[in-house]
C-alpha cells in the first residue's frame, strides 16, 4: 500500500431544509455578485428556484442568470458563462443541478480566470490555477461533483467528451437536500445509480491496492446503491432511499475511497466516448459496458478480486469454485443493471453500431492504452464495444 493524500474541504449541508439562512450566508462570504447556473428547467418545476433566488436576494446580493446547460454540457455553455462572469464581475458561481449543470460551473469558474478559450483546458494542456469560488445545490444523485474537483465538457464538433480536473474546481460548499431528487425520473435514477457504482468499480477493481478498510467501506457503498435503488424507483419519495443514494454518490467519487489505487477508469474512457459520439447518457453507457468489461478482464490472475466482490457484496457460497463465483458476480451484477433498474442491455437496442468501434477504442486510450485493473489497447476497447452489441 503506497501512501496518498486525502483533501476533500468542501463543506456540506446535508439534509432537508439546510438552504433556508444558510445559502445566503455561505455565498456573502466570496461577495455580492452571483452567477446562478442551472439547466433545463427542472429546478422551475420542483420550486427550488424560487427558493434559491429568495435566499439570494435577502443575502442582499446581485443575481445573474445562465440557464440551459446541457446534460453532456457543451463547451458553448462554458463559454457563455466564463464571459458572462468577466463582464458582470461576478463572485461567485452557484450551480444548481445534476452533474451536468456542476461541471459546467467549475469551467465557467476556472475559464473566467484566463484569457484563453475554455477549451484549451483541455486540448492545449492550460492549467487550471485558478477559478472563481463555486458551491453546488445538488438535484441529482450520480456523478459525485459536488464533492469532487473534477468535470467533463463535450465539444460534440469534433466528438470529443473530455475529463478535466483542479483543486481550485472544488465546490467550496455544497447543499444536499434528498429531498430535491424525488422528482428525478425512473431512468435518471437509475443511470445515476449505474454512475455511482461504476465509480466505485473504477477503484475497487485494482489488484495492487491492498487495503482492507477501504474494500470494506466500497463493498458498503455498492450495497448501499442496490439496496436503495429499488425502494427510488419503487416510491420516489422515500426519504431514507434517497438519502443513502445522495451520500453514497459523494463518497464513491470524493476520493475517500481512492487510497493509494492507480487504477485507468476503464469504463469511463469507453463510455466518454459513446456519449461523444452519441450523445448518450453516462449511467446509461457505462451499465451497459461494465459487465462486458468485467467478463473481458476476467482470467486468473484477477479472479481472486471478483470473488471478493461476488462473496461480500452479492452474498455468493464462498465454497464454490472461484471462477464459478466470479461468474455469477457478473451475473448478479447485470441482473440488477438490466432487470432490476430496467436498463437498456446492448448498444444494438439503443441504436449504437459498430461505425466508429476502431476511432472510439483509439480515441478512449488517447493513442497510447489504457492503464487500469487490466490494461487495454485500441484492440481490447473495440472488442469490449463489440461484446456490448
Ligand atoms: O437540465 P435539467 O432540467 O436540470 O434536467 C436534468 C437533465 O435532463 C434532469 N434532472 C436533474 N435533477 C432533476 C432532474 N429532473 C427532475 N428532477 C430533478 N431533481 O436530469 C437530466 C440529467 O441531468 P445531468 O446533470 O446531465 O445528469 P448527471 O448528474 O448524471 O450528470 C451527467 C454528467 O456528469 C458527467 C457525465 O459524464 C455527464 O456529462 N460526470 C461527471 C463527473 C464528475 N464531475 O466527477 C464524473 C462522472 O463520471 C461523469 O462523467
Ligand atoms: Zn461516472
């Protein structure tokens, strides 16, 4: 077990009613300009809105508005929000929102710091030194980035969804009421419980990191999301589900659970091509991947790891034979994905084929491989793209 670093100072109100006193007082802190983030629309018909813009204004602050952000958020929203917070000097960023709506903000907040496009963030190599102070209201439990520093931002001209992060990213404070995520539909809660668990697949699933405790907190938080998924779907406002799925999704992706692992994110490389290419959604993209993935990584020199995984967290006989085990862990796993939560099983059904398999599989291992649980070149991401179909 080699050593690490553990930082996560974001602050978090958990809990219903938290905003009421508190939101005004956390933002006055960085200022009084305010540039209010969100997306389509949903915050509008859930109410929280209204709330956030009164908390707003009895702090006595300057509202602004940008609305819209996609999910898969494209950098022509980045872009709008850097120049907006430039010419409206503003404060702070206040995202309001799923993943989406969050990554957003922090590249509308570290982009209002320089003078270059958003984009060479990513594609040029910029640093990130710097970004305007950032909080998040969370509205959708998945992807983790209101408790982590990092985001991904689609340039869908040039197929291109690329992950990017900074400490200077990192929400300074973030609200986590569940009770905004029960009007988050079937399938959003869904794709976001196949998000949270992949991230904590993405670290679980590392041969090198030996660290009993931190095993044993991700086997929790995998039980966490498949006990608690179904009881969501089933009545939306269960205040007990949502709440386990909330902090669940912080947890899997703040680095906590990271330790010393060196692990590729295998999954997530292949999936972020898919989105890019199609638009998809992430939970969705990486359902359908991780059990084809677990199958081709499977051989016995990692068998040792899905027997952990199939006897800890689906409670298969230990006696059986390990292989046989590990087996039946994928079997459990996509019987939940694919059953349980109702996701789409192939690409085919979703209407994805094999044109770009060969520039997906180069593109994911950014011309070199990717380097996790197994390593894979090119060839392997296209033959896991193929297993998929
Ligand atoms: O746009 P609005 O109207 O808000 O509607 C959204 C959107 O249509 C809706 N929604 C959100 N909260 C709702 C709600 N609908 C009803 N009630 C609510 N309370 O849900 C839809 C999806 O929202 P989105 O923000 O796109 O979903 P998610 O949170 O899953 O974010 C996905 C994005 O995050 C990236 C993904 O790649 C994707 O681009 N990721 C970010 C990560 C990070 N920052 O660390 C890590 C992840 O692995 C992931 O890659
Ligand atoms: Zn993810």
């Amino acid at each position: 077990m080699n050593g690490f670093v553990y930082d996560i100072p974001t602050k978090v109100y958990f809990g219903a009613n938290q905003l009421e006193g508190n939101l005004g007082s956390e933002l006055r802190k960085y200022g009084v300009r305010v540039l209010l983030v969100y997306g389509g629309g949903s915050i509008k018909k859930i109410g929280l809105y209204d709330k956030v813009v009164d908390e707003i204004k009895k702090a006595g602050m300057e509202l602004y508005e940008l609305s819209g952000i996609e999910p898969n958020p494209r950098i022509e929203s980045v872009r709008k929000g850097a120049e907006l917070c430039k010419e409206k000097e503003i404060d702070v960023v206040l995202a309001v929102g799923g993943g989406s709506t969050i990554d957003a903000s922090k590249f509308i907040a570290a982009g209002a710091c320089v003078d270059h496009d958003p984009w060479d963030f990513f594609v040029k190599g910029a640093p990130i030194n710097d970004a305007l102070p950032l909080m998040s209201i969370l509205t959708l439990s998945a992807t983790g980035s209101e408790m982590d520093n990092g985001g991904v931002i689609s340039n869908m001209s040039t197929n291109e969804k690329l992950a990017m992060s900074a400490p200077a990213m990192l929400p300074k404070v973030s609200f986590l009421d569940p009770t905004n995520t029960y009007t988050v539909s079937r399938y959003q809660t869904a794709c976001g419980s196949a998000d949270i668990l992949s991230h904590i697949f993405e670290e679980y699933f590392d041969m090198n990191q030996d660290m009993y405790m931190l095993d044993t907190v991700m086997e929790g938080l995998m039980k966490t999301v498949i006990k608690y998924t179904p009881i969501a779907l089933e009545n939306p406002e269960d205040y007990e589900a949502r709440a386990n799925l909330m902090w669940a999704s912080s947890w899997a992706i703040n680095g906590f659970i990271k330790g010393s692992s060196s692990v590729g994110w295998s999954c997530h490389m292949m999936e972020h091509e898919l989105s890019a290419f199609y638009d998809i959604t992430h939970g969705l993209g990486l359902a359908i991947l991780t059990p084809r993935w677990m199958e081709y990584c499977l051989d016995e020199t990692t068998v040792s790891k899905y027997v952990q995984f199939g006897v800890n967290v689906f409670g298969i006989d230990a006696s059986l034979p390990p292989m046989e085990i590990a087996k039946k862990a994928i079997d459990e796993l996509s019987h939940f994905l694919f059953d349980t939560l109702g996701l789409s099983r192939t690409l085919t059904e979703i209407k994805i084929d094999d044109e770009h398999f060969e520039e997906m599989g180069r593109k994911a291992c950014f011309g070199d491989k990717i380097y996790g649980f197994k390593t894979l070149a090119p060839q392997d991401v296209v033959e896991i793209y193929k297993m998929c179909r």
